[in-house]
C-alpha cells in the first residue's frame, strides 16, 4: 500500500494553511454533514478557501472536500470554519447525526469510566 500524499504532506504547510488553528468544542461540522457555496470567491481569497466554494456549489460531504483537497479533514474543518463565519457556505446537517449525538453520553462520565477501566 502506498503512502497517501498527505502522509507525506510538510506539517509546516498544514499549519500555515490553518495559522496555527483549530477548532474547539464548538465544532459545527461532522463527517458528513454537508457544506453548500453561498458566495463566489472574493480576490486576495486563500486558494484553498476558493477551491472549496468551486467544489461545494452542489452539496458535498465535509469528508468528500477532504478527500478533494487531500488534505486531513481537521485542516479541512478549520477551512470551512472560516468560510462559515463570512458566510460563504451553509452547513446542511444530517437529522440522523443530530438526534445520535443528542443521545450519546455525556463527555465527563466516559471519561470517568475509562478512568475506572484503567485501574482494573
């Protein structure tokens, strides 16, 4: 099996292709929720902020840019990110993740548990 081209990607691109950003707990995106171009790219745009408004002028998968682009999807989130905050996409969610997630554990009492798992 080969290596893929981001495994062999310059950590230092990536993280002048983010500045150094991630994203926190207030991630809106998932894998596949599903990101609409709303604006054309604007001059002085990073390249790679206009060639996700290119691709995603049809609805596409926060993990189909990522696998376009080649680039890690957290990388891919902090781009989209910005384009969400000057409202150049959508973000379609899906009900199904919506009502999942509402469902899972809350964060602390899996933590508390592997931490009792660990002193087994």
């Amino acid at each position: 099996m080969s290596p893929r081209s981001v495994d062999q990607e310059n950590p230092d691109r990536l993280y002048t292709v983010t500045g150094g950003r991630t994203l926190g707990d207030d991630d809106p995106f998932d894998l596949v929720s599903l990101i609409v171009t709303e604006r054309d790219p604007v001059p002085g745009m990073q390249s790679e902020h206009v060639k996700i408004l290119g691709r995603c002028r049809n609805p596409m998968a926060v993990v189909e840019v990522s696998a376009v682009l080649g680039l890690p999807v957290s990388v891919v989130k902090v781009l989209l990110r910005d384009l969400l905050d000057q409202g150049s996409i959508t973000v379609r969610r899906s009900p199904v993740t919506t009502t999942a997630r509402a469902q899972l554990p809350d964060h602390d009492m899996l933590k508390q548990v592997l931490v009792g798992l660990r002193k087994l």
